[in-house]
C-alpha cells in the first residue's frame, strides 16, 4: 500500500484529494491544524498529525514512517482577503513551504508534490506591465511563485523529486468560500442583480472530482521538475460560464457586464501547456461545466430547503 501526507487536508482541495486517495488504496496521513475540522467519515480511515503551518519542521518527530512515497504540499494560509494582501502571512507561507519540503526529505519522501496557482502567471504579467498594477491581493500569487521557485531550487540540493500542480479554478458542491462560483450561484439562486466585470477575459473551471483525478495522475506518474496544469484543455471565455450558470440555475438575475473595473493583466492560456495531463497522463475531464454546475445547485437547493425548515420550525 503507497503512503501519502498531505498538508492543508481539511481545505477544500485537500480534503477532496484525501478522499480519492482513500478510494484507491492509499494510506493517508494527513496533517492538520486542529481536529475541530477533521470529518467523522474519515475516523479509522486517515492518519491524522496535529501540527500548525509554522511548526511544519517538527512532524519527523510526530510520523514514524520512514518510507512515505509523495508528499502533497496543500497547507496555505491567507487565501481570502484580508490576509491575502497581508505580506507578512504571505512571507511565512513561503517559509512554511520550505520548511514542509525539507520535513518530507527526513521523512525519506520520494516526491514532493507543491500545489501552485494559475494566479501566478497573472502575477508575472502584473510584472512586465507598464500599466496600473492589480493591486495587494498578488501579494499571495507572488508568494506562491516564490516559494515555488525556493522549493524548487532546494529540491535539487536534497535530490527529491520535485513536480509543481498549477491549479486553475476549481469548484464543487463542497466548497464554502466565497469564490466566483460560489458566489455568483448563490445570487442567481435567489435572481439578485449581479455586477460583474466585462467577462470578456479568458478562463478556465474545473470540477473537483477531476481535478483531484488529475492531480494523482501527476503525482503517481508526472516527471521530476515539471510543471502540470490542472484544468481543461481548452478555456472559454468568462461571460460564456456566467450564461451557462444562469441558464442550469435556472435564474432570472440581471446581468451588469463592465459594472466593476478590473484591474491588472489578463491571461491568454497561451502561456500554459493546458493539454500537458491529457497528453502525457492520459487523463481527461469527465464532467463537463454545465453538469458540475448541476451538482452544485442540488447541493445549493438541499441547503436552502434545510434553512427554510428550520426558519419554520
């Protein structure tokens, strides 16, 4: 049976990985800040380690296994405002990080596994610009490029191998941030007019259930060094996404496109090789946006419906 630790396990991500490793046989040790997050489901079934971000370099001494195959890095702090544009967080994620990767090669790891952003290519573009930068909230793409490049470098000096997950936009009934998706689906669902920025700007969803599929498709078989996008292989523009969310929810909102400026560099996807897990892993998204919007709403509605219950009673 391969061993797996994953940092950040209760997040959304993380939690759905650990979820999908358990399904395939995989012994999970998951680290986490406190057990008040941990579900029931996974009692008997994961491993848990009680360890803060900054106290990543002390799980040696927590985890006696010695033969641990990948080590997924998913533990961040500051993903939302305010603490996204909060440099010290930001810095101590990077330092986290380092710490995490060098905790893995005591550990005797054979690979660490970093979960990047698609917001860092944002952040090079933000870069090179001449134009009015985006703002603080790069703060955290920055970072997560930094501590790519730190992790990266020390990898070579540590001789373990080392692959970094570019993660676009992913999103499933699960989620509870206030993300694009979640965020949007909520007011179509009770038909708000909903401002939004000209949409005309390319993008790229994917749902959970594939993107964790991908992201062990890369772990097990992806090249030391390299990079793999997680997500579709082909993006579409935004205001295509937002009419398809309106039309599966069924809601009456009123659109205002270009309600809201948006402020720093645009991606093309020209940048990203999106078809690089497809090509090389074999792995293909199986749930079209339209479905997984399906999903989501079913889970929305269950949610309402309980609310309204307990309103009544």
């Amino acid at each position: 049976m391969k061993k797996v630790i994953v940092t950040g396990a209760t997040g959304f991500i993380g939690e759905a990985l650990c979820e999908e490793l358990i399904k395939r046989n995989y012994e999970v040790i998951a680290i986490v800040r406190n057990m008040s997050k941990v579900s029931e489901v996974w009692k008997n079934r994961v491993h848990y380690v009680v360890c803060e971000l900054e106290n990543i370099q002390e799980i040696d001494k927590k985890i006696e296994d010695r033969d641990i195959d990948i080590f997924f890095h998913f533990g961040w702090d500051g993903l939302t405002e305010p603490k996204r544009s909060n440099i010290d967080i930001q810095l101590n994620n990077v330092k986290n990080a380092y710490q995490a990767l060098m905790s893995a090669k005591k550990i005797g790891c054979r690979r660490f596994v970093y979960a990047g952003s698609i917001m860092e290519y944002e952040a090079i573009h933000d870069l090179a610009s001449t134009s009015e930068m985006a703002g603080m909230g790069k703060l955290y793409a920055g970072a997560k490029m930094y501590a790519d490049y730190v992790c990266k470098t020390k990898s070579r000096e540590l001789q373990i191998e080392y692959i970094t997950l570019i993660i676009s936009n992913i999103y499933g009934p699960t989620d509870k941030s206030r993300r694009f998706i979640n965020s949007t689906a909520d007011k179509m669902l009770k038909n708000e007019d909903i401002k939004l920025s000209s949409c005309e700007q390319m993008y790229d969803f994917i749902y959970i259930k594939d993107a964790v599929s991908q992201m062990i498709a890369v772990a097990e078989k992806g090249k030391d060094l390299e990079r793999y996008y997680i997500g579709n292989s082909k993006p579409r523009r935004l205001k295509e996404f937002v009419f398809a969310m309106k039309k599966v929810l069924n809601s009456s909102s009123e659109l205002h496109f270009g309600a809201i400026e948006r402020k720093g560099s645009d991606l093309n996807y020209e940048e990203l090789d999106t078809n690089k897990v497809g090509r090389e892993l074999g792995i293909q998204p199986t749930v079209d946006f339209e479905t997984g919007i399906g999903y989501l709403k079913t889970e929305k509605l269950c949610i309402l419906e309980k609310m309204e219950e307990f309103t009544d009673w």
